[in-house]
C-alpha cells in the first residue's frame, strides 16, 4: 500500500507524457483496427461469383449484382460487391480498344 500521495508522486518532463500518451494511442487503435479474423468473410465461390458477374455483365452495377445475389441467399453489401468490381473494372478497360480504332472509322478522316 502506497503510505501517503508523495510517495506515489514522481515528476516527469511534458515530452515523456506525450511520448507516454503517443504510444498508448498507436498501440490502441492498432488494436483496434487489427482484423478479427484471417479467413476472408465470403467464400471463395461467392467472389468468383461476383468477379464473374461484373465482368460478363458490363452494364450491371454493384446494386444490380446484389439483387441477384439476393435472389440465391447470398447476403453481401453494395460496398463489399464495389470493391471486387474495381478490380475486375480496373484490369479490363474498353476504352483502350477504342483508342487503337482508326481514325475513318471514327468519322475523322472523311471529310466530316
């Protein structure tokens, strides 16, 4: 047992109690935002899915995937489809197949 406040008393510089406060906070929020667990939330099976679903459904949005993967029971979020469309969307561009066109197929060229 402590006997009287001074003896539990210590003084310490301004910088030790920030480096103090500092640490306490990284090693909080590294707690905090460590993943619960290692394993991927979906099955493999449902991001191929997805994966699949964006790239041969080009038109389809994250809301339109998800509708359709309510109608087989699978509970996903708009958020969770979004970010394995990226990188389905991210890899394969159309675009850069209109860019090689050439030019008179594009009305340049022609006299227009």
């Amino acid at each position: 047992m402590v006997r009287a406040w001074k003896q539990a008393l210590f003084i310490v510089q301004p910088e030790t109690l920030l480096c103090w406060h500092r640490e306490l906070f990284r090693v909080f929020w590294k707690h905090k935002s460590k993943a619960r667990s290692s394993k991927p939330r979906l099955s493999h099976e449902t991001i191929t899915l997805i994966r699949e679903m964006a790239a041969n459904n080009r038109l389809w949005g994250a809301e339109r995937i998800r509708g359709e993967l309510l109608k087989l029971d699978i509970q996903v979020s708009k958020r969770t489809i979004q970010k394995y469309m990226k990188q389905i969307r991210a890899t394969s561009s159309q675009w850069t197949e209109l860019e090689n066109l050439p030019a008179q197929s594009c009305g340049r060229g022609m006299g227009l």
